[in-house]
C-alpha cells in the first residue's frame, strides 16, 4: 500500500513538474508558430541556417522556458539551509548550530551571502540560470554580431561591387525604409531610440539589427531579432511580388553587360580604405563594418588561409548556432504575443518592404539615366540578406528571360547593402545611443 | 516591457530621418569616388608597370635573337663524324676572301684538323701581328 502510494505521489509530482500544468495557451500557440517555421525551413529551405536554430530555441523555450531563466538568487531561512546540508556540518544537530553560541562560527562557515531580517537569519542560495540564458550574452552584449559579420565577410566578394561602384546608390537607396519606418515608429508611440531599433529591421541585416538594437532599445532585442531574422528567411517569399508590382516586363528582361574583371590589389585595397572612412566619419559603425572588412581582408589577402578558414567556417558556424537558437527563445509566449510585439513585427515587415521598393525604384532611376543598361530588379539586392536578395533578383529576372544571369549584378548591390545598413545603425546609434 | 510614449520632440524624429537619410547616401557617395578613384590609379599603376614589362620583355626577346644568332654558329659545331656544316665552312670562307682581299684565292677545301691546336696562344698572337707586315712585304 506504502509502495502505491508512494508511486502515485511520485506521478502527482511529476504532473505538477511537468509543462501540461505550468504552460499556457500562448505557449502552445508559440509552438504551433516554431513548427511552421520549422516546416519552412526543412520542407521550403527558406535559409534553414537561421530559421532551423531560430525555430528550434522558440520551440524549446515554450516547452521549457526556464532554459531562459536568468541566475538568481533564493532567500532560504537559515534552519533550513543548514537542515538541507548537515553533512556538511558533520551531522550536528541544527538546534545545536543555531544556538547563541555557534551561530556566529555557523554563519562564517556558509560562504553564500547571509541577511538578517527581524533577527531572523536567511542564505542568499544562488539558482544558476537556464543554458540559453548564458548563450545569449553574447547576443546582449553585442559581440556575436561582428563575429557573424568577420564571416560575412570572409565570405563575400566584392569584386562586383568594385567593379560597378554606383551600386553604392541601390544599397543606399534601400536603406531609406529604415528611416521612413521610424518616422512611422515614433507616430505610432514608440520612443527614438525604440524607433531607430525598429526601423532597421530594414536594414534586411540580423546581426546589424540586433547590434543596434542592444544598444539602443535592449528590452525590445527578442521582438526585433526574431523579426529581422524572420524576414530575412523569408525573402523570397517578400520580396518578388514587390519587385513585380514595381517594374515593368520590359525592364525585368534586360540583360546587362558583362562586369570589368577587378585586380587583386584593388580588392585588397577595398577593405582598409572602407574601413578607415566608416570608422572616420562614423565610429559607431566601426565594430560592425571593421570586422565585416577584417574578414574580407582575411579573403583577399590570401596570407592568413588557416585563419580565414576558421573565421567563414567553424566560428561562423557555431556563433550562426548560438545566435540562432538564442534569438528564437527570446520568443515566448508572454513576451511574443503581445500588442507592441505585433507592432514590431508589422513594422517590421513594413520596413522590410519599403526598403525593397526604394532599391527597385531607384535601380529604375538607374535603368532611365543609363538609357536601359541597368536592370532595376537588381536594385531590390540593396536590403542586405546576402546573398539571398541576389538570388532572388536573379531568380526574377530568369523568370522573364532564362537566359538572363543577374547574380553577380545584383552582387554589388547586395554587398552594398551590407555597408549601408552598418553606416545607417551607425547613423542612429550616434544620434541616439 | 517598457510603456511606450509619444516622441517628446516631433521635431527630432524629422531631424534623424533626414540626417540618417544624407549621411547614408553621402558615405556611399564619397566611398564611389573614392573606389572610382583608386581603381583608375590601381589600373593605370598597373597598365604602365604592364607597359615597362612588356617593353623590357621585347629588349629581353630582341637581346636574346641576336645572342642566338651569334651563338648559333657555335652550337652548329662540327659534326661528329668530321664533317662542316655549311655555315661554318660560310663563316671560314668570308673570314679568308676579307683577309685576302681582291687577290685571286679560292677556297677549295676546309678540312677540321684532327687533335687540339698545337700552335700555343702566344704563337697565334704572334701570327696575327705579323699578317700585315708579311702583307706589305708581299708575302701574301
């Protein structure tokens, strides 16, 4: 009888452990939103990269959210402190440990912090926070978004865009939703600062996003990078029908010419002169634009292979992994699914497609003054999301002549993009931070 | 989360979007002429170190025809079976009409000696300093 009654407290206590009693519907509809997210990106391949790890944290963090639970600290009556951890004290009685004249040696022997509260003594018992919670330092503290950026730009080539320099304008141009969403922001009660956040989801760059945002509006970091990374994923499914609505048949179909071949020397050049005019004129954008041009320099010099490895490769991919995952468990169900939540992300989107429109718009601007040399989808490429954005100017262009190869075309405008939106969080990072 | 409020400067936000909007094109901008810029001294640096080396190359190649010219009668040295080839007994023949002037010689054969030269360096020089002398005599 003792033996059932026992397994059926056991099974009463593990119930009331269990998630079915602490989760909430938000939870579960949190969940249902990871395992679409999931779908796209096993089942769609909409960069599973991110959306994979993003996915997977939110799933993790509703069924468990104290994997986000920050360290802290429980106020234990002393009695039941020292009841808890006799063996340390060689068995004595806990009477005999309280009494007047051990408690002062008692006291000494227990290295947490004590307090005394109406004479009655408590432990200061820390509770280790939950694994996400120390992963996502490195997002708090803004030191993953220039290490992803060293990958970057390890990654990138930017031939293209020294070889066609007035891509500049389409990553200038596609940078102008950063701004008009914050003036939309701040309309809609939000404050500067939380605005600027805001508004360079635009910017179509996570880790510039997430820069920004720790420096600027850190309380809204989970809103704003799952935002960001969300449609950055979901580039291809944003940005076509803008870029249709935009251009027309005849300008989609024309076929540019062949880009100038760029000599080693001016690529290695590229890096260190942008470097040093970025940090010059705007210093708050040198973490991101300095390790984003260290990594291209790694490239490009052709000196440091071992290290320029490492840099695109296995750190890329396990701060890609920390990143992802701790981005997604920003995403609960009681911080997620709420009204400014669901602001953010509108604005969001809205950022996200006003910045391809003012790319397209102004790669027309390029297609009327170049007499139809330029191709206007290329300049959708300027939001960042490299190279995804590249690839779906291609992928439209193709759409209306197959034989037409935008890619490196759209290039230029895509790695343009990438300095773009770094020098416009610095822009408003140095006003508002 | 944090409470929300209105801008307390309207004004503010027109000045960041505006200021945002001209630093952001400004700096790409100047980062065209300036990539502009560098490329054309890149590639001009570039064209005229090609030019130096392509003209070095064609003193180089024009240096080196005439070294095989004048090497090429030495590698056609005679053949191993004792025999001349035709520019050697060509050379032979144009060095003896230049040394015998208009007189009536002709050469009729060129056989290679067999063995080394015994005649010693200082012999030979002497030979040759005593050929106009032996010439205004009329020895020759």
């Amino acid at each position: 009888m003792g033996i059932l009654q026992g397994f059926l407290d056991a099974l009463v206590g593990l119930y009331y452990d269990s998630g079915l009693v602490d989760l909430s519907w938000k939870n579960y509809l949190m969940m249902g939103v990871a395992c679409v997210l999931l779908y796209l990106a096993i089942k769609k391949q909409f960069e599973p990269l991110l959306l994979l790890p993003i996915a997977f944290g939110m799933l993790l963090v509703n069924l468990f959210p104290d994997i986000m639970a920050s360290p802290s600290t429980t106020m234990m009556p002393l009695a039941d402190y020292l009841a808890e951890h006799l063996a340390d004290f060689n068995n004595t009685p806990v009477e005999t440990l309280i009494n007047e004249a051990n408690l002062q040696s008692t006291l000494e022997s227990i290295s947490y912090a004590k307090t005394n509260i109406d004479g009655q003594w408590y432990v200061n018992v820390p509770q280790y926070g939950g694994l996400f919670y120390y992963l996502y330092q490195g997002v708090k503290l803004g030191i993953y978004p220039p290490l992803i950026f060293l990958g970057i730009g390890c990654m990138t080539d930017f031939g293209p865009l020294i070889a066609n320099p007035k891509s500049f304008i389409l990553g200038a141009a596609a940078q102008i939703g950063i701004f008009v969403t914050f003036i939309v922001a701040t309309l809609l009660g939000f404050t500067n600062a939380e605005a600027g956040s805001i508004g360079i989801i635009g910017g179509a760059d996570g880790p510039t996003a997430i820069y920004t945002t720790t420096l600027l509006a850190p309380h809204l970091l989970g809103p704003i990078a799952v935002a960001a990374y969300s449609y950055m994923a979901l580039v291809p499914l944003i940005q076509p029908p803008i870029m249709k609505l935009l251009t027309t048949k005849k300008e989609r179909a024309v076929v540019m010419t062949q880009l100038r071949p760029v000599s080693k020397l001016e690529k290695i050049l590229f890096p260190i002169i942008v470097t040093i005019l970025c940090s010059i004129l705007l210093p708050s954008s040198a973490p991101l634009v300095g390790m984003l041009m260290l990594g291209n320099l790694f490239k490009e010099s052709g000196v440091v292979d071992r290290i320029f490895k490492t840099a695109q490769n296995e750190l890329m991919n396990i701060i890609t992994i920390f990143l992802g995952v701790t981005v997604g468990a920003t995403a609960t169900g009681d911080v997620f699914l709420r009204l400014d939540t669901l602001k953010i992300i509108a604005l969001g989107l809205a950022a996200f497609c006003l910045g391809t429109a003012f790319g397209v718009l102004f790669g027309k601007l390029m297609y009327i003054f170049t007499k139809g040399k330029v191709n206007p989808l290329i300049g959708s490429a300027g939001v960042s999301a490299v190279p995804m954005a590249a690839r779906v100017s291609n992928k439209v262009g193709q759409e209306e002549n197959p034989g037409n190869f935008l890619l490196m075309h759209a290039m230029g405008p895509n790695v343009a993009g990438v300095i773009g939106s770094a020098v416009a969080a610095g822009v408003l990072i140095s006003i508002l931070g | 989360m944090t409470t929300y409020h209105a801008s307390a400067e309207p004004n503010m936000s027109v000045i960041i979007l505006i200021t945002g909007f001209v630093v952001v094109f400004a700096v790409l901008i100047l980062l065209i002429g300036i990539i502009m810029a560098y490329s054309k001294i890149v590639s001009s640096a570039q064209n005229a170190s090609q030019k130096r080396k392509a003209k070095k190359q064609a003193q180089q190649a024009e240096i080196s025809s005439v070294e095989e010219a004048v090497s090429e009668p030495v590698s056609s040295a005679p053949a191993s079976d004792g025999s001349l080839d035709l520019q050697t007994v060509a050379v032979i023949t144009a060095a003896v009409d230049a040394f015998y002037g208009d007189s009536k010689v002709r050469v009729v054969g060129i056989r290679p000696t067999s063995g080394s030269n015994t005649r010693s360096q200082w012999a030979t020089a002497g030979l040759i300093e005593s050929i106009p002398k032996m010439r205004s005599e009329g020895l020759l």
